[in-house]
C-alpha cells in the first residue's frame, strides 16, 4: 500500500510539471519575437502596461543589456525611449543603423528615432504606422507602437490624431495611465469638459488607486475651476507622502498662484528639479505680481544657463515666454535678447526657429518694424498681428485662432492662449461684445489650463475684467476683481 500510495504521488507530481512545462512552451511560443523568453512576461511589459514608462524603459534597456544580439527587442527598446529618453533613442538608433537585417518594426523605430531628432515628430510617427498596423491586436507591441505614435503626433500637433492613438489605447488598456492623462489635457483644452468627465471616470474605475488617479481628477478639478477642491486634494496627499513629486510641485505652484499666493507658488516652484522649468514658472509668476523686473532677471538667466546633465533645455520655450513678456512690458532689449539666445542655422529644429522668429518678431514690433518670421507657430503670430489692434479683421482672427477646433496643443502654441484670450477680450470689448468679453478674458484670470505666460497679461486681463463688469452693471463683482488686483499687486515691484 505505502508503494502503491508513493507511485500515484509520484505520478502526480510528474503530471503537474508536465502540465506546467508545457504551459510555459505555449507561453515561449505565443510570446513576440524578441520578447524574454520564460513563464512570466518580462518585468518591463508589465511596467508599460501599468503605465510605468520610467520603469518600463529602464528594464527594456536592462533586458537589451543581457539579450545584446536580440534585434527585434533592441528596435522596441528604440521606440520606447523615443518617449522616455530621446538621447538614449538617438544613440541606440545611431549603433543600430550598420546592421544588417533589421526586423520590420527595428528599421522603423531607428528611422522614427532619426527623425525625432532632426525635430521632424510627424514624420517619425508615420515610420512607425506600418508595424503599428501589422501587430497582433492587444499584444504589447501595438501598446508601445500606438503609445510612442500618440506622443509623436502631439508633438507634432497633430492633436485629433494623436486622440485617435489615446482612445485605441484606453480601448484595451483602459488603466493605462499617459494615455488618460494626455486625452483628458486635451478634452479640457477644447472645452469638451463633459467628454473629459467620462474619460476621468472610466480610468479611475479601472485603475488602481494611485499618483495618476489623484492627477486625472486634480486637472479635471482645475478644468472645471475647482481650484480650491484641487489644492486641498493636493495638500492630503502630500500629507500621506504621495503629493510629493515634481509634477505635483508643479500643479501646486499653479493652483496657489490662481488663488493669489504668489509667495506659495514660489516656494512651490522651488521643489521642481528641472532648472528650465522651474524658471519659467517662477517668472510667470513673479510677473502676475507686477515684479517684472525680477521675472525678466529670472528668465534672462536661464536663458544663458547650459541645461543640467541629463535635462532638455527648454530653450525654446524660454525665448517664448521672454519675448512674451517683453511684448507685455514693451521691452525691446529683452526681446532682442530672447531672440539672440538661440543662434540662426539651417539644421534648427522647429520648436527654436519658431521660438527665434517670434522672439525677432517681437522686437521688430516693438521696434515699430514688421513683425514674424516665417517660422513662426501659427498662434504666436497672431499674437503679433493682432496686438493692439481694432476693428472686425483683428476681433475675427482672434476668434478663429480661439475656436475649440482651432486650438493648438504644442507646448510653444500653449504658451501664446493667455495672450490671445486677452486680446479677443479686449477686441470684443471695443465692439461691444460684453459677454464674449468677459467670457475671454476669464480664460485669462480663471484658466481651464495654467500657463507661466499667464502672468505677464494677468494685471490687464484683472482690470479689463473690472471694467466689463462695470459695464454689465455687476458692481459687487467689479469691485472685488479689483481687490483680487490689488492684493496680487501689495508687494512692491522688485
């Protein structure tokens, strides 16, 4: 009997590591080329999946690392880091270009790579459409694929398709975080806030409960003006140690700015590591305090400051929000200085020929010459064709530039909409258009989305407010705009 019992044991356990070898051949076998072989799936994959892009690119380069003659993994490590890290794409691309045949989807990340650097974003996607398309539906390869052509053609703005990217995305990965957050900025940009609202919902539904939950529904509180809701949210969750990173530094320093704490949003501004950034804020919000010459110290600096090792430089949009304040205080030398920073060359890349020519653009005008060069982003030059002026044309080119449809969603476009929104304000002012006034310029003091260069035009954008609600016969809230200007402006100008 204790034979027999050993024998049925023995043939048993045979039985379940048969069960499970075979399990893990399937498994070997249904795996992508150049995926890690094994019963689990390789820890990176699982990292994308969660939306862990930061963890996910750092294992792919670890798994490249110890799978060096695995190609098609190589060309999947290239396409991610075309998003998390574009030097590291550039120089895995570089080494990978002498070698002889390629995988389909390795050829076209290494071309997506080299295209991403020479500042060419819609033509990078469009090398990756092809295997984007040719992959197994709900494998990780059209996860990555579909990811890495969303974030190119955005930077590309080419924002309906880019959304087109997001929504297939959420369709089968629901809970993947960089795909919410991004369709849901955008959503609120157009003031689609109700399509936003579902979208916020369906991803908290299916997302574990964590920093990128509490960021959808902190920007769907700022979209729908909820700002005190948003920062005292913000403040509980620095409290448990999860509000504590360099996003939430960030949208901190916007939510106390909005809310008048100038000195709030300052030292708020200060926890953001990346100097360029920083900076920018930092001037922004000095000069909605009427500091200027403290903001136009500020960004000069950063200016001529080399980026730390390892960081973007931002240049680009540094020139902007110099010349942008430049523009507002009616500095010539310092928009001169802005357009100097960048040096002119054939081989620049778009964001910093259009930076460069806006910035020109703006000492031209200040200097009472013409105005934009041809690189200019479409809504930075109408910010220099319009500004100032009167009359339907002006008022009809800013509501065009305005319109939901029109609304641009590169970092350079974004920079331009407080400028804009003032402007249409005060044109439809002039016209008599009181509500589309006041509609305008509260895009300015109470934004569905917080810009620095928001604060440059804020003291205007306050007592054009003011004066609209005189205008529309409501005192009460007249004065009390005025008050929110003079408690912004209590500390002198330094």
């Amino acid at each position: 009997m204790p034979t027999r019992r050993l024998l049925a044991i023995g043939l048993a356990i045979a039985a379940l590591v048969a069960i499970a070898w075979g399990v893990v051949r399937w498994r070997q076998r249904a795996a992508p080329a150049g995926a890690i072989p094994g019963p689990l799936r390789a820890s990176w994959e699982l990292d994308l999946e969660r939306g862990d892009v930061v963890d996910a690119a750092d294992g792919l380069a670890r798994a490249v690392r110890r799978h060096p003659d695995d190609l098609a993994l190589a060309g999947r490590d290239v396409a991610l880091a075309i998003v998390a890290d574009r030097g590291r794409a550039a120089a895995r691309a570089d080494a990978l270009a002498t070698r002889p045949e390629l995988p389909a989807l390795t050829r076209a990340a290494v071309a997506a790579a080299v295209a991403a650097r020479r500042g060419q974003p819609v033509e990078a996607a469009a090398a990756l459409a092809a295997p984007a398309a040719a992959v197994t539906p709900a494998s990780i390869d059209e996860l990555l694929l579909r990811f890495a052509r969303a974030a190119l053609l955005a930077e590309g703005d080419r924002a309906d398709e880019a959304r087109g990217e997001q929504a297939a995305i959420l369709a089968r990965w629901p809970a993947f975080a960089p795909a919410a957050l991004a369709l849901v900025d955008a959503q609120i940009e157009r003031d689609q806030l109700d399509e936003a609202r579902r979208v916020v919902d369906r991803f908290v539904t299916a997302a574990p409960d964590g920093p990128a939950v509490d960021r959808a529904e902190i920007e769907l509180a700022i979209g729908e003006r909820r700002y005190r809701e948003a920062v005292d949210r913000l403040d509980r969750l620095a409290a448990t140690g999860r509000g504590r990173d360099a996003d939430a530094s960030h949208l901190r320093g916007d939510l106390r700015l909005v809310l008048g704490d100038v000195d709030g949003a300052l030292s708020a501004y200060d926890a953001i590591e990346d100097d360029g950034l920083r900076d920018e804020r930092a001037a922004g919000a000095l000069a909605s305090a009427g500091r200027v010459a403290a903001a136009r110290a500020r960004l000069v600096s950063a200016m001529a400051r080399p980026p730390a090792p390892g960081e973007p430089s931002h240049l680009d949009l540094l020139v902007v929000s110099a010349a942008l304040l430049a523009l507002e205080s009616a500095d010539a030398e310092l928009a001169a200085r802005a357009g100097a920073a960048i040096a002119a060359s054939p081989d620049l890349p778009p964001p910093l020929a259009a930076a460069r020519d806006f910035a020109l653009g703006a000492a031209a005008a200040l200097g009472g010459t013409a105005a934009a060069g041809a690189a200019v982003d479409a809504p930075l030059a109408v910010v220099l064709a319009t500004r100032g002026r009167a009359g339907a044309d002006a008022l009809e080119l800013l509501r065009r530039a305005t319109a939901p449809a029109a609304i641009r969603s590169t970092a350079l476009a974004r920079r331009a909409y407080p400028a804009l929104w003032l402007e249409r304000a005060r044109a439809a002012a002039d016209a008599g258009q009181l509500d589309e006034a006041l509609d305008a310029v509260d895009r300015v003091v109470q934004p569905r989305r917080i810009e620095p260069t928001r604060g440059p035009v804020l003291g205007r954008a306050l007592a054009l407010r003011a004066d609209l609600l005189d205008r529309l016969h409501r005192g009460d809230e007249a004065a009390a705009t005025r008050a929110q200007l003079e408690q912004l402006r209590a500390r002198p100008a330094e």
